[in-house]
C-alpha cells in the first residue's frame, strides 16, 4: 500500500490530477475499435447507449383512446397532438400544428406539455418552461379546438411567469399562480379574477415552500371543488423560516447570491394553513385546524366528493401521527374522522380515493406490519382490509369502480421485483398476478380509466426497457410501442460476466438482497478488487431487478476493467420487506446501514475466496454519499477507498422534513444526529477518499462539502476533492460534465483499486 506522503503527493489536490486524466485514458483496457469493449466516451459523449422511449402517451377519459405528441408532417421540427384507438391502433390528428400558430407569428409553439379540459374540447398549451429548483414557471396558451381559438393566458403578465393552470371541472375557467397569488381567467371573456391578495416573497398561495417539495412532492397547491364555484388552497407562511444562500461565482464579473428559505432540523419550519374561497373572488374562509401550524404538516387537500367539504391529511412535526381530516367549505369547522399513528413514521397517504358517491374511500396503512389497503367509510366507524397476505403494496395504479377491482403494485417472492395484481374492492378474494410469470423483473404501467388497457413497460438487470399496449386483464400484448431492440443487441454484444441477484446471511437471522457483477474473463481462482454501489438510507434501495441505464453500463465496464460490482440493500431501506424492515433504521440512520453493509462485506469476504480483502472499495451518491463515508470512516480495516457525491456530511444541514421523519427532533436524539453523521468520524480516515460535490447544490449544500473538508484538515488526512461550479444536486448540469466526473471517479479507482486479478 501506498505511504501517506505518497498518497498526498499524488492525490492531495484536484488539479494535480487533472493533468494526468488528461493525457491518459481511464476508457478501458482494450482498443477503442473492439465493439465488445465500453468506454467512457462510447457512455458519456455520445447517445450510443441512449433508451428509446414511447410518448409520454395521455389517456383520454370520456373515450377509449390515447394521445401523443408526434413530428408534424407539415412543418418541420413542429408537433402534432395525434389520437390512437387502442382496438384497431387507427390514428387521427386531433390538433395540427398548424392550429398552434400565434397571431402575428410565422412558426407553432413549441409544446411541452398540454392539458385537456374534462370535456377533451379545450386544450392548455404549456411552453416556454423556466425551472427555479422543484417549480416549472411557463406560458399557457388556450385553445378551443371548436373554433381553434388560440390566446395566451394570463393577459400581459410577463412571459414564463404561470404556475400549475388547471381547468375547471365544467371546462369554463383556469385557474392558475402568478407572484404566489391564485388567479382565475374565464376562458370565453378573457376576465381574469385575482383571488389572492397578499402573496408576497414570505406569503405562498397555491404554492409551497423548497422543503415541501422536496420531501412531499407538492407543487400544485389549490383544488377545484366539483361544482366549479370554489377553490381550496394551501397557504405558506415563510417569514420565520431561516434563509439559506448559494453563491454563483462564475456567472458574472461579482459573485450573486441565490437565497432561498429552507427548514433544517430543528429549526422553524413554514406556517401553514387551508382555506376556500369563491371563484368569483371574495374572502378567504380559513379552516379551523388545530395545532401549531408551524409544527404541523397538511398534506393531500382535496374535496371530499362534493362540493361542500375538504378532506385533508393533518401530519405532527415528527410525522408519526397522520390524522385524516373533513373541514366544512362554509363554517371553516373541522373533524378528524380516523388517524393512523407508528412509534417510528408513517407516511402521507397519496392514494385515497371515494368510493360509492363518497361513502366510502381508500386508505393505505402499516398496522398490520404490512403496507395493505383499507376501504374505509366515511365516518371512518368501519374498515375493511382488502390485501390480506405477508407482502407490501407499493402503488395503487387503478380503482376500477363498474367493475369492482383494485389495481397495484407488489412482488410478494421476491423485493428486488415488482407485478402488478389487482383484487376484488368488496374483499371478497385474493390477489390475482397479471404480469406474465415468464418475464421475471420490473413491470410498470399506466392504465387507462376504464381499465380495458395499460402501457407496460418491462425491464430487467441486463435487458433495456419494452414498452407496449396490453389488453387487461388478460395481459395481452396487442402491440410494441418501443422494443429497444437495436440497444437490446449492443447490450447483448458486449463482453460481459455473470450478473446474479443472491442473499448475504449477515447473521441472527438476517438475510440481505444483493446483486453481483463479475469480469468476462473471470477467473476463481484468483483474487479480485470489489466495488460496492451504495445507497442505504430509508427513501431508495440499489439491489432492483430492471434496467439501471448509464450506471449499469458504467459498472460493466469496470467489470470488463478487472472489478467485481456488487450492491446490498441494507435493514432500513425502502423494500417491500414489511413494516419492521423497513423502521428498523428509525433514529439510526448512518448507523445501522453502515454496521448491515460492513457485515455483509466481511461475510462476503469469507464466502468467496477470490475477493481480495486489501481492495475493497465503496461508493455512492447523496444518501448513499453519506453512507460511503460512513463505512470508509467507521470501518477504516475493511474499506480501503471510497467515492463519496453530493453527500449529506452533517445530518443536521439537511432538511427538516426528512431528517426529522426518520430521526427525531435534534434537541430529542442528539446522539443519534451525532453519531449517523460521517463528519464526527472523519478523524478515523485511513484509506483513499475522493469527495465531489456541486457548489449549486440547492438539496445537499455544499456546507457539507467545507464541513468535511476543515474536519479532515483539523486531522491531517489526505482526501481528494472536486468542486464542480453552480452544478446541483446530480451534478450534471454543463458542457461534458458527466463524463469528467466519471472520468475522475474511474481514473480514482485505476490508481488507488487497482483492477485485475491477482
């Protein structure tokens, strides 16, 4: 092994490194002619390797039918909206882009997304996308497919300046978000209703705050009720919130700073309230919702079959308690009428629906120990399991009411895979497969209203994705809409070893799933360098069974380098393994994850002799980031280098709504904050560590990255550390970045995990 002086003289500082990755390849061991073989440049700079893929389609709901985007015939570099009939797959171009033509222009508009109205008469054009982190600001033009009236919405606000436009159930309105104010413009008179008065940089209406949307996936904040005469909304209260900054230092002769707020553990979080108020504009009537309403979340506000209540889900700040919620659209009063409480979390229930004119209604609980479904009634006296059995949900894609099925997601075998099912909404019988028993791996779908049809898409570990119209609930396949048959065959040419999904026995009784990745030319009898891919925190998992796309190919080629790849899904992460799997990690995450990976490590060490024990290394992005850093430090005898992205180095830099729902309150579980976050470890640094991290990093900010850095330093150990400039979170953003950034991580591994057997 390297001495430290050695390691520091050729490591200490990016720069002296480039200089090498610029005059020596890190693409692979062979002739870049030999087709069998992978390269950097075949992955990351050119589309050689890039997945075909079908639509996006959009299901029409008062026909049988889909529609796509599809190049115009007519104008070059123009869309059609084109309708199919799945039965005889005949087409019909329902807008040409020659409707789409603005007064006093010469070319369409460029469509990037569209809405239709509930009576699929009326059109929304979104264009002109502007992202500011997790919101898509743009234009909306409407159009009147009767007459192909065509106008802007939003009369003379400035361009890219709209939020979320939403018709209204009778088709007559949109409402929309401008400069956190709701608005409502008649579609026939171009009036425009402002329907909030006090948004401001602090007061959110119809919108929601970064931490909201990175943690509950909230963007659209206001509903229509049913009767097209109100609107309930959400309203954020930011002004307590601390202000954190970015710094662009590149983008002009001075630095800028970006702020923006952002709760972290501990601190104040967002106020936040409910309401309704009158289309026609009006009072706000807010509802009466108990509780501190900066220590509470209200989450999945909607109106409860009718147009005379909201239904709303009522999360405390440490989202163990979710109680559900009707508040009156005319009082302000409110009711709980059920909770659903856990001694770690529970999450937010993103998949009720009403049943029965409302008398009824779906829930999706863990009491039992397993994700099921409950139809529960509307007083919440009466529920009623309908998934029975030892395996999870993981989505519900479809209620077919008329015919009394429920649709969803599970694998109840096997976790590193997922079927869809479906089964009797009255309860009356056990779930049913419809994925085809012959095609193990990952099935997606997204089925039509009347549930006659589905787009299925289906891959596997080493097989890229196929999409296609299914008939349901036969599962027949009545057409290929994308066989990726062309990347299919490259895949298939490529010289590749043998890829296994097996079980690590990390004892008392705890099995964890893995994948294995091994060279062409693998050879028993000698040792090999193993890499590990790491994730490990409670939101995501690594060990799936379905196409993994640039990072998949990224492992190849290592393998075809002389590594062996593998990835364990340590207790904690988010499977289909039941309830106590997955909380197991509560107020421990860091902790258990890096113990689980270590274990599995040392036992897969002993259970095959030609891993060799002085290469060992680990990587892994954002949670798993952390989780690379976490094992480097805590277990410097095992890991020898590790590469470490965009990772939350200090739990408490993170935010407030996922730190907290798997953690605790700092002030409540202080050692639990101190010892899951690699940073109090990083004096115990014996091996090679290379760091990378966006400086624009809005979700995991670079703090983390200078915290890192001023511990390693107080401790003299010698690290490795890439900044790339005002790159986020999946540090991709700019001219050839992915590929410098494998690059460097791959010419990392040549030199400090030598590839190749011994």
């Amino acid at each position: 092994m390297q001495s430290k002086k050695e390691k520091f003289l050729q490591w200490a500082f990016i720069f002296l490194a480039l200089p090498v990755l610029a005059s020596s390849s890190s693409s692979g061991m062979a002739d870049r002619g030999d087709p069998s073989l992978l390269t950097l440049e075949r992955l990351f700079s050119s589309n050689e390797f890039a997945v075909e893929r079908f639509g996006p389609p959009k299901w029409m709901k008062s026909s049988t039918g889909y529609t796509v985007l599809q190049p115009s015939k007519e104008v070059g570099g123009a869309r059609d909206i084109v309708l199919y009939n799945p039965e005889n797959d005949q087409t019909r171009i329902l807008v040409p882009c020659s409707r789409l033509v603005p007064a006093g222009e010469t070319s369409p508009l460029k469509i990037d997304d569209y809405i239709w109205s509930p009576d699929e008469k009326k059109l929304l054009i979104f264009t002109s996308p502007k992202r500011v982190f997790h919101k898509n600001f743009g234009d909306y033009w409407f159009l009147n497919t009767k007459d192909w009236n065509l106008r802007k919405l939003g009369g003379n606000f400035e361009s890219s300046s709209l939020l979320n436009a939403t018709f209204s159930p009778d088709g007559g309105k949109v409402a929309f978000v401008h400069e956190n104010n709701i608005f409502v413009e008649d579609v026939d008179s171009d009036r425009i209703v402002q329907l909030t008065m006090d948004g401001s940089e602090n007061i959110l209406n119809g919108t929601f705050d970064y931490v909201y949307e990175e943690e509950f996936f909230t963007t659209h904040g206001f509903r229509w009720s049913p009767d097209s005469k109100s609107i309930a909304y959400w309203q954020l209260n930011t002004e307590n919130v601390p202000t954190f900054y970015l710094i662009n230092n590149t983008d002009s002769l001075y630095p800028s700073l970006i702020p923006f707020k952002f709760s972290k553990p501990g601190q104040p979080n967002s106020a936040c309230r409910i309401g309704a108020v009158s289309a026609n504009g009006g009072k706000t009537l807010w509802f009466d919702v108990p509780g501190d309403s900066s220590n509470n979340y209200i989450q999945e506000l909607n109106w409860a079959a009718n147009s005379e209540e909201v239904v709303f889900q009522h999360l405390n700040r440490l989202q163990n308690r979710n109680e559900l919620m009707l508040g009156n659209a005319r009082t302000g009063s409110v009711r709980a009428i059920m909770a659903d409480s856990d001694p770690a979390w529970v999450h937010v229930v993103t998949d009720l629906h009403w049943l029965s004119d409302g008398k009824y209604f779906t829930w999706v609980s863990e009491k039992d120990g397993w994700r099921h479904v409950y139809i529960v009634s509307r007083s919440g006296d009466e529920m009623k399991l309908i998934t029975p059995g030892e395996f999870d949900v993981e989505s519900i894609l479809r209620i077919d009411e008329k015919g009394g099925w429920l649709y969803f997601i599970a694998s109840p075998d096997n976790p590193t895979q997922r079927y869809l099912y479906r089964v009797p909404l009255d309860g009356s019988g056990n779930a049913q497969r419809l994925s085809p028993k012959e095609l193990p791996g990952t099935h997606s779908y997204q089925i039509s209203p009347d549930a006659k049809w589905a787009f299925h898409t289906y891959s596997n570990f080493e097989t890229p994705p196929v999409t296609g119209l299914t008939s349901l609930p036969g599962h027949n396949i009545v057409r290929t809409l994308s066989d990726n048959s062309k990347l299919l065959e490259k895949v298939k040419s490529l010289r590749r070893g043998k890829a296994e999904f097996f079980r690590v026995d990390i004892g008392e009784g705890v099995l964890l799933d893995a994948w294995s990745m091994t060279p062409p030319d693998f050879n028993p009898k000698k040792k090999y360098p193993l890499l590990f891919y790491i994730y490990g925190e409670p939101w995501g998992s690594t060990v799936t069974d379905n196409w993994g796309g640039s990072r998949y190919l990224w492992h190849l080629m290592l393998t075809q380098q002389g590594y062996i790849v593998m990835s364990i899904d340590n207790r904690g992460t988010r499977v289909p393994r039941g309830r106590a799997w997955r909380k197991i990690i509560y107020r421990q995450v860091g902790i258990l994850a890096s113990a689980d990976q270590a274990a599995a490590a040392r036992a897969i060490i002993k259970r095959w002799s030609y891993i060799d024990p002085e290469r060992i290394g680990i990587w892994g992005a954002s949670g798993g980031g952390a989780m690379t850093l976490n094992c480097l430090f805590r277990y410097p005898d095992l890991y020898r280098t590790g590469v470490a992205l965009a990772a939350p180095a200090n739990q408490l830099y993170y935010n407030s709504i996922y730190q907290e729902r798997y953690m605790g309150l700092p002030k409540d579980n202080p050692e639990g904050y101190e010892k899951g976050s690699p940073l109090n470890f990083a004096h115990q640094l014996e091996g090679n560590l290379l760091y990378i991290h966006g400086t624009g990093d809005d979700n995991v900010h670079y703090q983390n990255a200078e915290a890192l850095v001023n511990e390693l330093i107080k401790h003299n150990k010698t690290f490795t550390i890439m900044a790339y400039p005002n790159r986020s979170h999946g540090i991709s953003e700019g001219a050839n970045t992915n590929r410098h950034k494998y690059e460097l991580i791959t010419h990392y591994l040549k030199v400090n995990l030598p590839p190749g057997p011994r």
